[in-house]
C-alpha cells in the first residue's frame, strides 16, 4: 500500500474516531442521572486522550476499525486478481514389466 493510501486511512480513521467521540460525549453525560451524580473535580484534557477513551470505549470505533479491516482485505484481493495466476501438476507412473508379458523376443507358440 502506498503511502498515500496509508495517509487517506489514517486520516479516515481518525475522523471517525473524532465523529464518534463528539457524538457519544453528550449520550454519556444525559445517561447518568442528576442524583447519581457525585461532588467529582471535573478536569479538562486533550483531544488526544479524549480520542483514545472514545476509542477504547465506543463499539461503533470497534465496528468502523472492523469494516477498514474487510475494505483492505478486499482491496488486497482485487490487487491479487491482477497478478499472474499459476497453477502446476505433476505425475509420474512407473509400469513394472510382468513376469506374464512375453513381449516380440519370445518363441513362438505351437
């Protein structure tokens, strides 16, 4: 794969992953009820490490990582189907002479 389209997917990747992230942040704070809610120090922290909890928390991650996998696979048979395909047999078969076979030196027969 080129670098190119190692690129595109990266960035691909890293988009969905940001997607993901800014949509479930807002799920996650509605689910948890107002009288559950501890006296806990909120603190602020980097768009790397909030993708890196998106990531190791959102299935639809697991899911979109899932379908970049079968879409390189695919893609790595379609590039197969371009290259020589070759196919090889081979045989060999030994005949013992007979001990019955007289063969065109043998007497002739009264």
């Amino acid at each position: 794969m080129s670098s190119k389209n190692q690129f595109r997917g990266r960035a691909a990747a890293r988009a969905i992953i940001f997607a993901a992230a800014i949509l479930i942040a807002p799920a996650a704070q509605a689910q948890v009820a107002p009288a559950a809610q501890s006296p806990v120090q909120l603190r602020a922290i980097s768009l790397d490490e909030a993708v890196r909890t998106a990531e190791a928390q959102s299935e639809a991650i697991r899911i979109a990582r899932a379908g970049v996998q079968r879409a390189h696979g695919q893609q790595y048979q379609a590039r197969s189907q371009r290259l020589p395909q070759l196919n090889a047999s081979a045989s060999y078969t030994r005949t013992l002479a007979s001990q019955f076979d007289i063969g065109e030196n043998a007497p002739p027969v009264d």
